[in-house]
C-alpha cells in the first residue's frame, strides 16, 4: 500500500470516528424539566343551621267580660236624667275615646253612654262591665293603689279628680260602673246617677 493510500484511510477513519462521537452527543437528548401542578383546595360545603331563636312567648289575654244587656236608655231613664238636671239630654255624637276607662269597659263587653249639658256642653260619661269576681277584685286592688276610696256609693267605691275630670269608680256585686265629667267635682255629684244604675242592674 502506498503512503498517500495509507494517510488517505487514516483520514477517513478519523472522520468516522469523529461522526460516532458526535452521534453519542445527541442519542441522550436533555430531559424536559417536569411542569409543576397545583392541586386545587377542597370545597368545604356547610349545612345552614337550624336558627336558635326562641319562639315569642304568648300574650296573656284580657279575661272577657259578660255582655251587659242594658241599653243607655234603661241604665239612666229620660225621666231619671230629667230629675238630674233638665238641661241634660242624650249626646248623640258620643264615642268612648280609645284609650280611656271607657273603651277598656266596652271592649269587655259593656256599655258607654254619653251625655251632654244642652246650655254649657260639659258632657257626663258612663260606662258599665259585667265581670267575673276574680276580676272584680283585681281591679278592686289596681284602684285601692291609684285612688281614692270613698263611701258614697256601692259595695266599694273609688274618686277622684284628674285635669278637671272627676271619675267615680264604683263596684256593686259584679257590676263595675265608671263614671266621668267635669261636672263631677266631688264624689256626692255623681250619687244620683249612680243609685239610677245599680237600680237598673238589679232590676
């Protein structure tokens, strides 16, 4: 063999020596670098709780009354109001203020009558309530408390005089008779009328 024969193939197997070194390069090709994953938080599901709040407690109610038959014409007759004064008549424009001893006395089932001075127009005020006698003594105790007993009239009785106003409580049986006016300025004012009513309720 030759020299140039002999450098000739030393040179090509240089070259294919060069070629498998650099095939061993990239037969390992560089490793993706792994992705990171996050991982989402649990949902935490919550019951609606039962609420605590307590249930209102019930409203004690008014004992009832018992109905009072009596009309305003039988409790005070026209001739009886004549012989009280004869310049007082029926008020027709009449109505128990809400509020009032009155309006308590028919929303127990009793009767408000109203009348009026036909020359001053002061008016004169009664009403009745036909109640158990638990709650005859109840309101027995109530007055004893915020007025003042008198003799006058009654089984038990009770005055006085708020703003120009005299009110005259009175209790015969299980009868409670409330009367009110400005021409009420002491207890013996309202004697005839309320003998007229407790006459009628025993009639």
């Amino acid at each position: 063999m030759s020299v140039r024969t002999s450098r000739w193939t030393v040179v090509v197997l240089g070259l294919a020596v060069a070629s498998v070194a650099l095939a061993g390069c990239t037969s390992n090709p560089v490793q993706p670098a792994p992705q990171q994953t996050t991982t989402a938080p649990p949902v935490v599901v919550t019951e609606p709780s039962q609420s605590t709040t307590p249930e209102p407690e019930p409203t004690a109610t008014q004992e009832p009354g018992i109905p009072v038959v009596q009309t305003c014409d039988q409790l005070i007759t026209p001739d009886e109001l004549y012989a009280f004064n004869p310049n007082v008549g029926v008020n027709p424009a009449y109505q128990a203020e809400t509020g009032t001893t009155a309006s308590r006395i028919v929303s127990l089932q009793g009767v408000a009558c109203g009348w009026s001075n036909q020359t001053s127009n002061e008016t004169i005020e009664i009403a009745v309530a036909h109640l158990s006698s638990t709650a005859i003594e109840g309101l027995k105790n109530e007055l004893a408390l915020s007025s003042t007993p008198v003799p006058t009239y009654g089984d038990e009785a009770y005055f006085e005089v708020n703003s120009g106003l005299g009110e005259a409580n009175v209790f015969s049986g299980d009868y409670w008779i409330y009367a009110r006016s400005t021409t009420f300025l002491e207890p013996g004012d309202a004697a005839m009328l309320m003998d007229d009513v407790m006459a009628a309720l025993t009639a």
